[in-house]
C-alpha cells in the first residue's frame, strides 16, 4: 500500500501493530489522518477482515466523514462491516446484541437529557422532602457519577454530605425506575456495555472476537467508563490505536480525564508513543498564535509544532459596538471576502462559545442571503412536533415506556384527565407495572369509573394494534399510518396561530418519517425499534448532511468544531465572561477555556478573525463588554486591532466595498 502521502513518523504510526500504540500530538498534525489510512493499511496490506476492525471518533459526522473516507482509499466493497461509530453509537450496538442478559427487552428506549429530567421530577412528585427546582442538580450529578463508572451503590456509600446523599439515594431510584421503562439514558449507552461485560464473560468474549483491532480518535476527551469499555474490549492482547493531543480536552464538564492518555503509559507497559510536529492545517502566523496561547497552561507531554504552508495574514481582532454590530460586520465581511477570493460558503465558520449567540448571526445572515447551517443549537429533537412524533413511534416500539406514554396520551386531546392519569399512574406504581400494562388492569376498577378505563384502553388498543402490524411487516409504513390515523396535522392546525407554522411544523413530522425511510433503506437497523434508537442519536446537522454536502457557511460552538477544519474561520463573542465563559472563572477552569481557544485557532487553514463586541444587552439592559484576557496573551507582532464600535463598522464597510467594486471590475476585465 502506497504511504507516500504520510509523514515519516506517521507511516511508522500506521505500520506499527505489535502493541498498543499512541498517537500524541498537537492539532493539524494529521493525526485524524493516520487513523483512516491505518484502517486501509490493516485491510490491505494486514489482511485483517473490515467486520474486525472498529474504529472510534467523537461525533457522528467525524465518523461518517471518516468511513467516506476509508471508502475512497480502498473502494466501498472491501470496506464493507468496517465499523467506525461514536462511543454511544458503539454502547448501542452492543447493547442490542446482548441487552437481554442485563434484564432489558427488545425494543428499548432511549432517554434524552430532557427525558432523564422528567423522570427525576417524577420521582420527586413521590417525595415530598425533596426540592424540584433541584432535578437538573441532580441529573447533573447522576450523569457524572455515570462517567466516572460509580454505581448507585457506589454513591451511597461514598456519599459525604447530606445532599449527594440525597442524589446518590435518587440516583438508585432513577436507574430502577429507567429499567421499569425498558429504557437507557444516554450515559448508559457506555455504562451499561462496561456492566455487561464485567458480568457476563461470554458476552465480553464475543466481542473481543470481533474486534480484532481498535482505534480511537480524540482520545483526550475518553471519561473513565469510555476507558473501562476500551481497557475490556482490548483484552490481553491491546491491538489499539489512540491519538489524542491533551491541548484538546475540553470535556471535563462531561467526565472527560485527559489523564487518562497517562493512564495508558500506566496500564500498558508495552504502549508505544508516537509524536508528530508537523502541522499541515495553518499558516504559520495562526500556528505561532495557537501555540503561544497554550504554553500558558502546565503540560504533562512536551510537544513542539511547525508548519511550512507559509507565514499568512495577520490575525485580525475587531472590536463591534454591539452584539448586533458584531453580527452584521461577520456577515458583510463573509459575503464580500467571498466575492473577492471567489471561494465557496462552505469555506467559512462562525465558532462562538454557546449555542445561543447563533441566532443574532443567523438573523444577518438570513437578510444578506447568505445560506448557512447551524450544527447543534436547539436540535431537530428539541421540537414539540419531532418530540411528540418520536414519543409515538417510542411506544410503539416499547410498551413500557411511561415517558413516551405520558407526553403523548393527551396529544391530541383524548380527553383523558390530570386525575385519571394520577390514579392510573399510582396503580402503576403500586403493582410494579408501566403505565401501558396498568391499562389493562383488573384493579384498575376500583379507582376509576368506566368511561376512563374504556378511554385508556381504546388508546391502549390502538397502539396494540400498530405495534402488532409494525412486528410483522413494514414498521415504517405503520409509523406513517399510524402519524395519520392520530389526527396530528389537524391537532397542529389548532395549537398553531397560523397555518404556514402548522404546515411548516408538519414537516418537520415528515421528514422524521422520511428519515426513517432513509435509515431502514441503508440497512440501519431492522425493527421500528431499532431505527428509532438510531434517530435519538443523531443531530439535525448530520441529517442535513447525511446525502449532500451543502455549500453553506457552518455556525457551530468551540467544542463541536473539534477535528474540523476551515479555510476563513470567524470567532466570534471573544470576551470575558463568554470566553472565558462567567463559571469557569468562578470555578476556576480558566486552563480548559484556553484549551478551548486553542482549538477554536487551530480550526483555521488560511485566515482568523476574532470579534468581540464593547456592549452586550444582558437582561434588558446595555453592559459594557470587557475583550477577553487570552486576546492578551497572543503574539502582538502578528495582530492587527480594528477597532472603535459602530462607527469605524461603517467605514470599514466603505473600504470593503470598494474593493468590492475593485474585484467586480476585476471579474469584468
Ligand atoms: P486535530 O487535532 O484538529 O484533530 P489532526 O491532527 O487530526 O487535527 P488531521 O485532521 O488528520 O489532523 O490533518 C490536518 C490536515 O492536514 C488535513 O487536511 C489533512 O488532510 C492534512 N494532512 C495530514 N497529514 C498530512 C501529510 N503527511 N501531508 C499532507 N497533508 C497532511
Ligand atoms: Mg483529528
């Protein structure tokens, strides 16, 4: 195999395959890059089968964009059974091989965070010693002791104060109760495969058999039951590769342990480790900024980085009057710097610290026409519609599952009460049964008249009947059936104030239904069940994305630019108390918001601009912005100020747009 286009120290990365080997190195280096190509070196030149091979990224779209390219490197027919998946994506499959031997059925749920916190808040109506303005506290601190692999009874133990005692003791009712509902959260998805395979050696032994070589990118940003699931998986033999680069980790708050790249050294006595220096990504002034921005963090690993794509432009950092001068002067810049470099929109990315400051963007973006896709934000799934529609197609998969029964029994009305809910809901609870089962009950009787039971039970039925259908043929057809036999585009029509948000929200409808076409057509699962579990895992972004590529600006934070890279990057909000964001400095995580910085820089090939605005409104009112501290801490030589608020806007768009007018005449000559 040719490895021609590989440096020297990553060809002896890809070729080596004695032992466990790591991959340390700062961003550009073509770390990502020497995972794909070992994954066709293992194919060609090993002969190891594409089904033994796994390979690990962070998001869905790094690992799509991963298996791509796999596929043009070795053809898409040799590549077939290859797996390359996130962790969760990995936890699901694993799951839905041997969830029986954990106690689950088929056609388990998957719970959101969304869905977590109402099940908490329902286990709080229980207990009336309890404070409900604290189930997000509390899911917070579940999902943490899920990361770090502590049991609930782990927790109680531990426990050293009353109020993680108080979540420790919700923690074990939480993750009863999840399995009553046939369900797993999301942080199960790691959690639960790590159990399974410390209980059940024949299931940890099928897998190990199946995987005969593992690779994981962004390794930094593994949590301690993520390691657990790796260190198992492995087994005796560690045919592993890991590339990581601890300047990158940027996901404490999620449980990540950037020791865990030392913990390796630790574990395995015959780890290797491989260093690259040299970037292929940025010009060399980006470069020089990035990496004098990180030496102000303490550092376990010493790397050195150099590129020789030549020095570029200065890095320019503006300062705006306002959010929304912020906002209009990315934009103009975006549409007039593309006019002049006649390059594409797709070449460009906003990158901002949170999911909020988009919509200003998206506003200007919209009214100069410049089309553009917002990854993450308020996902496809946070919609009322898609969550309603995602409940419907939940329980038909899963009977159990009183999340979905509850958020859709009286959607559209049924007119089925808060009270006979509440009863059934007790009776439920007393006989240890789902809420679906209770409708059938005989004792159900005694606590409520007929008229309710016969209501419960005709939507009981119905959904029997479906599910029924939907087992023995098509499910996705009965899913599309079953969308119209429940009146939900005429429910949408009543809850909307007008009809274009009804009929643009019954799209939305649509195309859940026609990505589950899309899903079962690419062989995604076989059952409704198992496509829908699929869905939960995915963002809109990726969906957008999953057959073309569209020629748009990306709007995205810091930490899903991770492993991405653009030719003109805007970072935008560069502030203190937004970056660093207002918490980190209170607790103290300033070295993570650098890092973060550090990777918003490093996402930039050609060009960086950095914004921030001298006033921002915060509740009402107009206060004054400070630029962030790390601004201060970059080269000064290679930075150019623009600055001065509106005014200087204005004029600077009079210099833009004659060379505006300069290019066209250009174009024209
Ligand atoms: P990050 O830390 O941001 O994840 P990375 O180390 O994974 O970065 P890659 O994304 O693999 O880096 O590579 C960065 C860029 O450099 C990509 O465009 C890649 O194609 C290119 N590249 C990597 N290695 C080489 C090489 N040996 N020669 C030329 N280009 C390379
Ligand atoms: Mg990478």
């Amino acid at each position: 195999m040719n490895l021609s286009n590989l440096n020297p120290q990553q060809q002896a990365a890809v070729k080596y395959i004695d032992g466990p080997l790591l991959v340390l190195a700062g961003a550009g280096s073509g770390k990502t890059r020497v995972i794909t190509q070992k994954i066709a070196y293992l194919i060609q030149t090993c002969g190891i089968k594409p089904g033994h091979i796994t390979a690990v990224t962070f998001t869905n779209k790094a690992a799509r964009e991963m298996k791509g390219r796999v596929g043009e490197i070795l053809g898409k027919k040799d590549s077939k059974g290859l797996i390359v998946s996130t962790f969760h994506n990995l936890g699901l499959r694993i799951l839905r091989k041997h969830h029986a031997k954990l106690g689950y059925k088929d056609g388990f749920s998957i719970f959101d965070a969304t869905d977590s916190l109402s099940l908490i808040k329902g286990l709080y109506a229980h207990d009336s010693s309890s404070n409900v303005d604290d189930a997000e506290s509390a899911r917070w601190k579940i999902s943490a002791w899920k990361n770090d692999f502590i049991a609930p009874q782990q927790a109680i133990a531990t426990a050293d104060n009353d109020n993680d005692m108080r979540f420790a003791m919700l923690y074990e009712r939480y993750q009863r109760q999840l399995k009553a509902y046939n369900a797993f959260d999301f942080d199960d998805l790691i959690l639960q495969p790590v159990v399974l395979f410390e209980q059940h050696q024949d299931a940890l032994q099928y897998w190990q058999n199946r995987m005969h070589y593992l690779l994981v990118d962004e390794y930094q940003d593994t949590n301690a039951s993520q390691y657990q699931l790796v260190k198992l998986l492995l087994g005796v033999n560690a045919r592993l590769t890991a590339v990581g680069d601890d300047d990158q980790s940027v996901y404490s708050w999620r449980g990540a342990r950037p020791e865990n790249l030392a913990l390796l050294q630790e574990d395995y006595g015959n780890l290797k480790l491989i260093k690259l220096e040299q970037n292929y990504r940025s010009a060399g002034r980006i470069l020089k900024c990035a990496n004098q921005l990180i030496k102000n963090n303490p550092h376990t690993f010493e790397k050195q980085l150099w590129s020789d794509l030549g020095y570029g432009d200065p890095i320019r950092i503006i300062e705006c009057g306002s959010a929304d001068g912020e906002a209009e002067r990315v934009s103009v810049e975006i549409s007039t710097h593309k006019f002049q470099k006649r390059s594409k929109f797709s070449d460009y990315v906003i990158l901002y610290r949170g999911n909020f400051q988009s919509r200003v963007f998206e506003k200007y973006l919209r009214e100069l026409q410049i089309p553009y896709v917002v990854s993450g934000g308020v996902s496809f799934f946070e919609r009322t519609e898609v969550k309603d529609v995602m409940a419907y197609l939940r329980l038909l998969s899963n009977q159990d599952d009183d999340t979905a029964f509850l958020r859709i029994i009286n959607t559209p009305r049924r007119e089925i009460g808060a009270s006979t809910l509440e009863k059934l809901g007790e009776y439920a609870t007393h006989r240890g049964i789902s809420l679906f089962a209770a409708c059938y009950e005989f004792g159900l009787q005694e606590r409520l008249n007929e008229r309710a039971i016969n209501k419960l039970q005709g939507f009981a039925d119905w959904i029997n009947r479906l599910a029924d259908q939907a087992n023995g043929t098509d499910g996705v057809a009965v899913a599309r059936s079953m969308v119209l036999e429940l009146g939900y585009e005429d429910w949408l029509k009543d809850q909307s104030s007008d009809l274009a948000i009804a009929e643009r929200r019954m799209e939305n409808v649509n195309e859940v239904l026609d990505w589950l076409t899309r899903l079962a057509k690419n062989g995604k699962g076989e059952s409704l069940s198992e496509l829908v579990a699929h869905m939960t895992l995915m963002d809109i972004l990726e969906r957008n994305n999953e057959e073309q590529q569209t020629d748009a600006v990306y709007l995205m934070t810091f930490h899903a630019a991770k492993g991405l890279e653009f030719p003109y990057v805007y970072m935008v909000g560069v502030e203190e108390e937004i970056l660093p964001h207002r918490t980190s400095v209170m607790e103290d995580s300033l070295e993570e918001e650098r890092r973060l910085t550090y990777v918003g820089i490093t996402r930039a090939q050609k060009e960086l601009t950095m914004t921030h605005a001298a006033k921002r409104r915060r509740y009402g009112e107009d206060v004054d912005c400070e630029p962030s501290r790390f601004l201060s801490e970059l080269p000064e030589d290679d930075i150019v100020w623009e600055g001065g608020g509106r005014k200087l806007d204005e004029e600077t768009n009079k210099i833009r747009g004659r060379a505006h007018l300069d290019s066209l005449k250009d174009m024209l000559a």
